[in-house]
C-alpha cells in the first residue's frame, strides 16, 4: 500500500478511497523514543533554532523515514507549515495541497475538496462510503470521550491519545477499530475515578503527555482535550456530506468560532480551570490574549518547546494554579 | 468569629488578628524573640495566646520562610505564595496583577490572572535583592532604613553583583566624598538593577509590591517605568499575615460551616 504522510488533519476519507496508507508524521515524531533525532536533522539542514518543534520533527521524519507523498495544508495552517512544504519539495518529497478556506463557507469548502479528490482520482460516492464507515470508528472515539467526562472512568491521557489518533486512525482504522472497542471494555470495567477539579486542555496537541498524570498527583483530571477532540469530528452525525463534516471543525478557522464550541464544552463538562498549552514560536501563543479575555474561567498558560516531559518551572505553576483552584473550588465561588 | 493569621518571616514575626473581615490588631515581633518568648515545644511548635496578648481564635493559619518552622500546633499551615496572593487579593481588590514581595531573605514574583495564581519564581541561591541588603547599607551609611528608602535622583552605580562586594564598593564611593543623598539612592537602585532580570518574565500593567521593602519609595519610583500603576500595599509587611486570616476566612469556616450543616441533618 502507497504511504502518505499528514502534516495536521485533512480529509483522510480521500486519502483512504485513493488506497492510501496514511501516517499523521506528528505521531511519529512524537512516539519515538529519540524523538530529538528529528529536530536535530532538521536544524542541520537549517530549520531555526526559532521554529516550532512540531515542524522539525515533521521534517525529520520525512528525512529519515523517506516519506515520498505528503499533503500540505496551504490554509488553515501556519506558515511556518508553508516553508516547511517549500523545503519538503526542495528534498523531492511530492506535496498535495489540501486548503481549509477561510471564509468558512460551504461552496469554498466544497470547491477544495473536490479538487483534493480530483488530484488523487476518486469519487464522491467512495469518499462517502469511506465516511461512513470511519464514522462508526468515531462513535468508538466519542464513547471513550464519554468514559472521561461523564462517567469518570477513562482517564485524560486516554482521552487524548484516542482523540489524537484519529487524525490518520494509526495508519488502520480497522486495526484501530479493534483496538479502541477493547480498550472500551477495559474502560467500562472500571470504578469511576472522579477528581476534585476538572480541567480542560486546549490548544494544540503537547509536546508532553506526562501532563495529564502530573495533574492528577494534585486531585485534578483533564476531562477535555479540545483540539484533539475536534481531530475525532465529534459532530460527524449532523454533517449531511464530508464538506458539511469539514466545514463543522474548529481548529483551521476564525478563533471566535473555536472559542463558541470550547464554552459549549467548558459548561457541558463542567470544567473548573482551563490549561492552554502553546507551542514556542507558534501564531498561536499570540491567540493566547484573546482567549483568556474570552473564557469566564481561570486560564493557565503554558509552553512548550522541544522537551517531551514537564520541566520543573511548569510543574511549579501547575501546583500553585491547581492549589488556587482546588481553594477557589472549596469557596464555592 | 476570630481569625489569626501568623506569617513567620526570616527577619519578623507578623501576627494579624481578623474580626468579620476587618483587621483588629496587628503585631510584629522579631522571629528571635517570638520562638525564643511566645512558643514553647511539645513535639511541635506551640504559641502561647497569652503572650501574644490575645484570647481564643477560632482559626488560626500560618505561612513563613521554609516550610519546616511554619507548622505550628492548632494552625493550619499554607503556601507563603498563596499567603502572599489572597493578602494582596483582600488589600487591593484587584484580580489581575503581578505581585512583588520582597523581604528580608526572599523575593517572590508571582502573576495573577482572574484571582488565580498563573505564574511565580523564588531567588533560590541568593539574597542580594532582599530587605537584608538594604539594612546592612544603610548601617554602613549610618543611617536609618527610612531615611535611605528617601533618595532616588542622580545615584551613584554599584556594579557588584554580590551584596559583601557592594559594601566595599559603597564604602569606596564615600571615601570620594560623594553626597549621601547620592549614595542612598545609589543603594536603591542597585536593588532595582538586581530586581529586573525577575521582573522581566513577569510583564503586566499593575504591580503590587509587598514585603517590607514596599515601604521603599526610591524602588517604588524606579519600578514606575516598568509598570503603567505600581500599588503599594497599607500593609506591606502584613500582608502574608492577612492572607492567612483571609484563607482562614473562605476555606476554614466556609468548611466548618459545612460540616456543621451536615451534622443538622
């Protein structure tokens, strides 16, 4: 099967009616032991001490594991992620582009993914089938969703790393499939494990994933992992087509429209404190202000660069933000 | 209902009394003094009410420099950082902030976004920055600590890093004749220099300064370049005591209060 690699979430029913094996490179990155290994190939041939993490070890990888097809993201992505496809086609790596327009409007959305489908030969109706079929993979995903913020019982990392996943479904969503119905009845055996304080995660996916047991050390627990939630397309039901399906999905758009569905969900979940993670270098950190102006919770900031685990200053902020809340919580206030 | 809170500082003991939210005594005490006169150990730190001049509490917190003196027998010890935090919260009103504390041995920073904790740093290997080093320059100068806090214009520079190197320095500067409203505000200011690397992480509009080195109009002027308002607490060197007496105020009573409706039914 043809490998192709994803840079951030696209319409991986295109990719898999085109027969694809698709590879979200950021999971690869991430996951491997010597993950440094990457960042450091990209520095070498010149990416900035000053860039993301997450596009140096996207470009890693390509280099070391001979990724030969990828899709570019041309809108609704950085630009950092531009430069890096300029560079990816430099080393001979064939870049698809793939845009999320961002006018949000329904004829833009379907203009693009019909030509995402032209370029790699496949029809509407296959597209459709494949849709259809992932969507009872994401019913899976939305259960274990549900295992974490009603039931108690999955835990934030879980969360994560399922929701996460569905970006290229490990490269198998049948072998994914698989492995999150059992992980289902694994989960459903289990007591619930109700924290004091219920968190949000939002913002991009964390360079370090020991955060999510770090919290718990101070009787709190992430219920909510916004980005990677929107990666699963939890609204997959309500969306007629795959262009109303893409159309529906927070992340490449306005933040205001993001900002609508985080407060749905902060009340919803009823989450007491909210922990954005930004990127270093990332456009992001900027949205930072907006964000904290715009949610009526407490907000704690954090940044992450190249490390893959908590640094002590991080840890240090968390407890004293989590101590704070814990009191505020006690307050009833 | 009575609340005491005990801030147990390198320096001073501050002891702040609290009836219905409002401050009815106050008491500082040298730390000396206060373990060696007020407390007596009975496997734990206790304090004798009596020989602070008061009766009974019905809660009593305490906070302090190390965590290990700050437990005290019937008193519920916190954080000095949140101490610090709810005392400014309770003082200024205000919910966002950068909080600078200063006393005798530490310097705390901390950033408060909507009443809550969201950034902090300690000096952790040094004390050049702290209410100490301006004592000891102010005996070098012979004068009194609130005389030196006066003097901000035109100072002299006193580059040493280190706070013994400075005294020499500044010894150096009077054996030149220099003026001593120059001397002091160069005493200031060195502490102001020494002070902008921390600050630096910490930007914000307002900054409210605690510790008893608030009391220092010098630093108070200086800092007024780095932030659009700097607030000077009533009570700088209270503060971590009423920030006892205000956790004690919204958690230990609130909690109580619980309890107690539990039991009705």
């Amino acid at each position: 099967m043809k490998k192709i690699g994803i840079t951030t979430t696209v319409p991986v029913e295109v990719l898999i009616a085109a027969g694809y094996e698709v590879v979200d490179l950021n999971n690869i990155f991430i996951t491997s032991e010597d993950y440094g290994k990457y960042i450091e190939t990209a520095e070498n041939d010149g990416f900035p001490k000053s860039c993301c993490s997450w596009k140096k070890g996207i470009y890693g990888v390509c280099m070391k594991h001979g990724i030969g097809e990828v899709v570019g993201v041309t809108e609704g992505d950085c630009s950092n992620t531009k430069a890096l496809e300029e560079v990816l086609k430099l080393r001979g790596v064939k870049v698809y582009p793939f845009a999320y327009p961002q006018s949000r409007d329904i004829d833009d959305i379907k203009s693009s993914i019909d030509r995402f489908m032209t370029i790699f030969g496949v029809g509407l109706s296959k597209v459709e089938r494949i849709r259809e079929r992932l969507k009872q993979v994401r019913h899976l995903v939305k259960t274990i969703d549900e295992l974490t913020y009603v039931n108690g019982k999955a835990s934030g990392f879980e969360n994560h790393l399922y929701q996460v996943s569905t970006s290229d479904f490990n490269s198998s969503y049948e072998c994914f499939e698989k492995d999150a119905a059992s992980k289902i009845i694994e989960i459903e055996k289990r007591a619930p494990c109700n924290k004091k304080i219920r968190l949000g995660f939002i913002g991009v996916p964390p360079m370090f994933c020991d955060i999510y047991e770090y919290v718990e050390k101070f009787d709190a627990h992430f219920v909510y992992n916004e980005v990677q939630r929107e990666f699963s397309f939890p609204r997959c039901d309500t969306a007629q087509s795959i262009y109303e399906q893409y159309l529906d999905y927070t992340y490449p758009y306005d933040l205001n429209f993001r900002l609508k569905e985080i407060r749905n969900q902060l009340e919803l979940r009823k989450i007491d404190g909210v922990i954005h993670y930004t990127q270093a270098f990332c456009y992001r950190q900027i949205e930072d202000i907006v964000i904290k102006k715009e949610l009526n919770l407490p907000v704690l900031t954090i940044e992450g660069d190249k490390l893959n685990i908590l640094d002590s200053r991080t840890k240090l902020r968390i407890e004293a933000f989590l101590d704070m809340l814990s009191d505020i919580k006690e307050m009833g206030t | 209902m009575k609340k005491l809170g005990i801030d147990l500082g390198s320096r001073e003991v501050k002891v702040v009394l609290m009836e219905d939210e409002v401050i009815t005594k106050k008491i500082k005490l040298s730390t000396m003094s206060f373990y060696r006169d007020c407390c007596s150990y009975e496997g734990k730190i206790t304090v004798d009410m009596n020989k602070l001049g008061l009766n009974s509490v019905d809660a009593a917190v305490s906070t302090g420099y190390g965590r290990n003196n700050t437990d005290l027998k019937q008193f519920k010890p916190i954080n000095e950082i949140k101490a610090h935090v709810y005392g400014a919260l309770y003082q200024t009103g205000l919910k966002d902030f950068i909080l600078l504390d200063i006393g005798g041995q530490d310097v705390k920073t901390v950033k408060v976004e909507k009443g809550i904790i969201t950034d902090l740093d300690l000096n952790e290997k040094c004390a050049a920055s702290c209410g100490r080093y301006l004592e000891n320059m102010a005996s070098i100068l012979e004068i009194p600590l609130e005389n030196l806090f006066e003097y901000y214009q035109n100072p002299i520079e006193l580059n040493s890093t280190c706070a013994v190197f400075s005294e020499s320095e500044l010894i150096g500067k009077i054996a030149e004749g220099i003026e001593l409203g120059r001397l002091c505000a160069g005493v200031n200011y060195s502490l102001y220099k020494r002070l902008l690397p921390i600050l630096g992480r910490f930007k914000g509009r307002k900054l409210v300064l605690s510790g008893g080195v608030a009391r220092n109009k010098a630093l108070v002027k200086y800092l007024g370049d780095n932030y659009d308002e700097v607030i000077e607490l009533e009570d700088p060197q209270y503060n971590g005591a009423i920030g006892c007496c205000y956790y004690a105020e919204k958690i230990i009573f609130r909690n109580k209060k619980l309890e107690e409706s539990d039991n009705e039914f």
